[in-house]
C-alpha cells in the first residue's frame, strides 16, 4: 500500500488546466519548505464551517504553516464546530430554499452558510458565556489582547473541554493555541463575537481599548515579517480573496514604501485559490502579475492561481505537502 495516495493520485490524473496548476502549487510549496523558506497561510470565506480544520491542524501541527491571517469568522467559526457540532444542520437543497424557509430557519435559531446551518445558542453563546469573562478579566486589570489571543486563553483554560462534539485533534484552533501560532485577524469586528463585543462596549460594561486593534495586528506583523524573512523568505497562500489575503500581502509595500526599509524582501511565493475568476476592480479576482506593481511580488517570485473550490483544492494541496515534505 502507497505511503503517499494523494500524490500518486493527482500526479497522475491532475494534467491540465486547474488541475495541473493544484499540482504545480503544491510542489511550489514543498519546494519553498525544503529550502528553509517559511509560508503564511490566508483563509478567507467560509473555510473554517466547511470543516478545513480537519486538514489545516495537521499542517500547523507538522509545523508546515508559520503563520496566518484570517477572518473573524474562521476564527471564532472552527471553535462553534468544535462545541456545537451535533446541532448544525445540513441543508442540501439551499438553492431551493423560498424567503419563508429562510426566515423559518432564522425562528429555529439557525444560521445558515450555503448547505450548512450554524446553531445560534449551541455555538454562539456557549462561546459568549466564557470569551466575555475573559475579556471582563482584562478589562478589570487594565489589560490588552488581540482577538485571537483572548480566543488562546479561552482554549488553553480548559473551559470548553466540556462541550466537545469533534476531536480535538480535527480543530485547527486547538491545533494553533498549542504551538501559540501568530495570527493576524484583519477586521475582526466583522464577525459574530466582534459584534457581541462591541454591544457590552456600547453599554459601558467593556470598554473598545480592551481589544487591540486591526492598526496593532499591521505594527505586529511589520515587526514579524522582517525577523523570519531571511534566507528563503516568507511565501504567501491565499485561500478566498478580500481583507484576509489583501491586509498581510501589504506589509511588505507598506515596509519599503511607507517605512522606507529598501531591503526587505518581496513574499518569495505566491498561490491563490479561488473561484473568483479576472473581473473588474476586485481584489479576489485579480491575477498574481497584478500584484507586482504593488510592489508586493517580485517578478522572479513563482505564482500560481487555482480558479476552484477551496474546498476542494486545498485538502488536496495539504495531503500532498504533509506527504512530501
């Protein structure tokens, strides 16, 4: 029996097209480790529901991924997976779904992302009850965290252990707060506990300085970037599009134009994945070329775009990495 299934498999039949370019990427991948390059790792969409955890703890777990940005929603979403996993609901039928059902569902409680509904009092409050105490505590003394540190404290205390409905090996958040893998969470705001945040913020039980802010995530990642891009360099793959690829990608312009360090070093790999083909002024459809005369590729940097499902490509992509490399 093959030790290694996946990369047998899509070496063979993955020959063309999107296919051929999920295999180019993967190997670009593993060359850049191999060479002692480091990656970060961007999740944009619904990445997080649709259980990428699975694969991506592994990843963080065989230390193939050095950092990531993402979401507030996949941030706070693998952890509702993790503690209400039973009272999803699968709807396969989404497309049919008239205004009535959809509104149907809102009565039960549930919110629904494409053919999967989210349990509003399972996943959401159970994380509410303890994230506020945690945030209370800081607030109380005056101290300050980023979103996904208070989200490492909440892991790390145990608190949740009592509702687990997955492995926890199968949570890419677990996974993270382990290794305590920096994350940067551009526009946490835009998330389901940024917004119960803000609610105890405007009625004076919390106050907003108690959360670092988006500004904070880019003076942190502006002083990571430089400390781990020697030698190789840091390579940049980008699940989905928007703030989750677009706010990392820019601290290298920002480094070179903006603080004026004219020796830091572009992102020395480049993959994209999404189903976001070229169109007009989007972020998540533009081509990796475009990206050069933003200063954040070099023209020497190997690129590489999969217009497809990420869902669909980047398990694939992560098997063949943790078989390779």
């Amino acid at each position: 029996m093959s030790n290694k299934p996946i990369t047998e498999f899509i070496e063979k039949y993955y020959l063309h097209f999107n296919s051929a370019a999920l295999v180019d990427a993967a190997k670009g991948y593993v060359a850049h480790l191999k060479d002692g390059g480091k990656m970060m790792i961007t999740l944009a969409g619904a990445m997080s529901t649709a259980e990428m955890g699975k694969i991506l703890a592994d990843m963080i777990r065989e230390d193939k991924v050095d950092i990531i940005s993402c979401t507030g929603a996949n941030l706070e979403e693998d952890l509702m997976n993790l503690v209400a996993h039973y009272h999803y609901e699968r709807v396969p039928h989404y497309r049919d779904l008239t205004p009535q059902e959809e509104w149907d569902l809102l009565e039960r409680g549930l919110n629904r992302v494409t053919d999967t509904c989210i349990p509003e009092e399972e996943a959401f409050r159970r994380l509410q009850k303890h994230i506020y105490e945690i945030w209370k505590d800081a607030d109380s003394k005056g101290e300050r965290y980023f979103p996904h540190e208070y989200m490492y404290k909440m892991i790390l205390s145990g608190v949740l252990e009592q509702y687990y409905e997955i492995p926890r090996e199968d949570s890419w958040m677990i996974a993270a707060a382990e290794k305590n893998l920096p994350i940067v969470v551009p526009g946490w705001e835009d998330s389901t506990m940024g917004n119960i945040f803000a609610s105890y913020c405007i009625k004076g039980d919390l106050k907003a300085s108690t959360m670092k802010s988006g500004i904070e995530y880019m003076m942190f990642l502006a002083d990571w970037y430089p400390k781990n891009s020697g030698g190789k360099g840091v390579g940049f793959f980008q699940i989905g599009g928007g703030i989750a690829g677009d706010f990392p990608i820019c601290v290298v312009p920002m480094l070179y134009q903006d603080m004026e360090m004219h020796d830091i070093p572009f992102w020395s790999y480049f993959c994209q994945i999404s189903d976001s083909t070229t169109s007009y002024g989007s972020y998540s459809g533009a081509v990796p070329n475009e990206k050069i005369t933003w200063g954040k590729l070099d023209i020497t940097t190997p690129k590489f775009i999969v217009e497809s499902d990420a869902t669909i490509c980047a398990p694939l992509i992560f098997k063949y990495i943790l078989e390779n490399s």
